[in-house]
C-alpha cells in the first residue's frame, strides 16, 4: 500500500509536490490580479490564506519567516480587539 507524504528518501509524491507549486503560483498571480501589490503585508498574508494557502506557502510567496507572519497577525488581531481600545479609553 502507497502512504502519501515524505517517504525513506526524504521525497513526497511528485504530482502532490507539482500541484502545490501551481497552486501556489496561482495564488501568486491572484494576488497580483486583485491589486493587492502596494497593501501592507498582513493584507496579502489574509488574501493567501483565504484562497486556502498554509503560512509557510505565504511566506515563500511573500518572501518572509512563518515567524515573521505568526507576529504580524498577532499584532494586527491585538491592535483590531475592541478590549485593547477599552483599555486605551481607561
């Protein structure tokens, strides 16, 4: 029975490993479609994610760290909570 994922030598199934390299490219070309070249980061990492790319996927295409985005969307969430501007009122 073939198990899908990495095998002994380290490689995957070629055709998964194809698809994502499209599906990726796609995205790339979406992104760029939508007009979304002068947004700020964390606009475009939120695009990718809805057309269902991972965060590691973003980052290649973006040209980044995961971590770097892990941060970027924790401060954006922080800074869009409505407690923190309550806090802000105080």
């Amino acid at each position: 029975m073939k198990r899908s994922g990495a095998g002994p030598t380290g490689q995957g199934d070629p055709i998964a490993e194809q698809l994502s390299t499209i599906a990726r490219s796609v995205a790339y070309v979406a992104m760029h479609a939508a007009e979304l070249t002068n947004e700020d980061l964390a606009t475009k990492v939120e695009f990718l994610e809805r057309l269902g790319l991972s965060r590691a996927d973003c980052a290649r295409i973006l040209e980044t760290t995961v971590d770097s985005l892990r941060v970027l969307m924790k401060r954006r969430a922080r800074a869009a909570s409505p407690r923190r501007s309550r806090r802000a009122r105080d």
